[in-house]
C-alpha cells in the first residue's frame, strides 16, 4: 500500500504486541514515516528511549510536525489492578495526547477496549458506540476515560479522534480457538492478524474528523459488534473469521460466569462469588 503524501506517524507501545504488527503493517507502507518511542526494555535502537508516564521536553518535541499519533503504550492486562492501571493507561495516555495537542497533530488514533462494553457480555443489545458504556474493571475504566477525554479534545481542537475498541488479539500467529479466555465472548471479539493491521494502516492514513468510537475485531461467527461504523469511520472491511466452540470445560466455565453474572449483575459493588470474571 501506498500514500499519496508523506505522513508522519508517531507510534506509543511499539514493542509490545499490538505494537509489533503495527510496527510491520506501517513500515510496509510507501510515503509513510514512522517513529516509534516508549520505555523500550528491548533497546531496539530504532525506538525512542522516553519515560512516557512523566511529561518531558525531552521526548514532547519528537510530536513536532506529526500528522498522526498511534497511541498503543499501556498495561494490556484485563486484570490489571488501579496500581498499573493509573499510571499506564491514564497518566502515561494524558501526556501522550497533551503533546500531541501542543504539537498540533491532525489524528490521534487510541487503542480502547471492548472491555468498555464488559458489562454487555451475557445480554442481547447490537454492539456500537451508541450503548452506555458498561466496563466492569479498572482496565476498561481507564479506557472509557481517555475516549472521554479525547472527545473533549476533539470537540475543543478540531483533531479528529479514533478509539478502536480493539477485541482478542493473542501475541505471535494468533490463533482462535477454545483454549481463549472469556468463552464464546472471548472467541466472538478474536480479532486476526491481518485484520489488525489493515485497521492500523486504514486509522493512520484515512481521511477523517471528529470523534469516532469504533469495534476491531475480525468478523466471527455469531459475534454482536458492529462493524460498519468503522468502515464509515475508516474504510474497515475485517477478512478474517473464526466459529467459535467451547470444550466441556471452558461450557462449565462459561455457564458458571453466567450465573454469577445472574446473581451479581456487573456493577455491584462487591461480587459475593470471588472476583469478577
């Protein structure tokens, strides 16, 4: 693929999973110039060596003539607790979007969730950004957070906002299947490879603005997401597919999380039967 300008994508989170792919799908793209900054615990020397979680001069001019911000870097763990949460997903996600607001940049693209829409996991509704967003730990919390914040500063800014509420991606070849977390729920959002990557380069390079919330993941048998308002927003168009199936373990654990959720309906303030989920 191709661009018809140069654009100059900046790239939190590069060295993680997401992050990888993203890295490989931008640099195969022609006109496109990519740089890559974190805390980089690899020492790839083509990553910018930068403590996101502090606001810095130092890192803050690489935002300089930026047309886009992929904004990846955080604790990736559903089960991640306020500990790691606030201070990579929310502190470290401020500073990104405060540089990217100072520098002027036209995009910012954000990696969100469907944890945003944990709640709806046992329920009927169609899937899209027009739900009350029901997130039912602090991983889903922090990113409900900055998609607010982002469309504040959208509506303030003019810079077009993209929150991909990205499903299942497994680390290396990814493959769906019943050894996933989560269930049926967990295989419906398995969002492929390829997919990925064609939602990275489309959300880099589309033309468009304002504020959109959108669902990434592949287009799975029996799924509840809604897929056309990213392909309104950005052109996406999901390839891959899985049809998920449960073993007769991962059907008891389903059908346990089930009823807990039956008992204790997400958002109680104390689940009675252990942790949620």
């Amino acid at each position: 693929m191709s661009v018809s300008a140069t654009t100059r994508v900046l790239m939190t989170g590069s060295t993680g999973n997401l992050g990888h792919k993203a890295t490989v799908a931008l640099q195969a793209v022609d006109g496109l110039s990519l740089t890559r900054i974190g805390r980089n615990g690899g020492g790839d020397p083509e990553v910018i060596t930068a403590n996101l979680e502090e606001y810095d001069a130092s890192w803050v001019e690489h935002f300089n003539g930026v047309d886009t911000v992929l904004h990846l870097a955080a604790d990736p763990r559903a089960a991640g607790d306020w500990d790691t949460v606030s201070p990579l997903n929310v502190d470290l996600a401020l500073n990104v979007l405060r540089a990217a607001r100072r520098a002027g940049v036209k995009r910012f693209v954000f990696a969100s969730s469907n944890w945003v829409l944990g709640g709806y996991r046992f329920r009927k509704e169609r899937l899209n950004s027009t739900l009350s967003p029901r997130p039912i730990n602090p991983y889903g919390a922090s990113k409900l957070l900055i998609e607010r914040y982002g469309r504040m500063v959208s509506d303030e800014t003019g810079m077009a906002f993209v929150s991909l509420r990205i499903g299942y991606c497994q680390p290396g070849e990814n493959k769906p299947g019943s050894h996933m977390a989560f269930g049926i729920w967990g295989q419906q959002m398995w969002l492929g490879n390829q997919d990925w990557a064609q939602a990275v380069v489309k959300s880099a390079t589309a033309q468009y603005g304002g504020f959109h919330a959108i669902n990434i993941v592949s287009r799975n048998e029996g799924m509840r997401w809604d897929l056309e308002e990213a392909n309104r927003a950005i052109g996406y168009q999901p390839i891959e597919r899985h049809r998920p199936g449960l073993s007769f373990t991962g059907w008891l654990k389903d059908r346990s999380a089930y009823l807990r959720e039956k008992v204790a309906p997400s958002g109680a303030s104390a689940p009675p039967l252990g942790r949620r989920w």
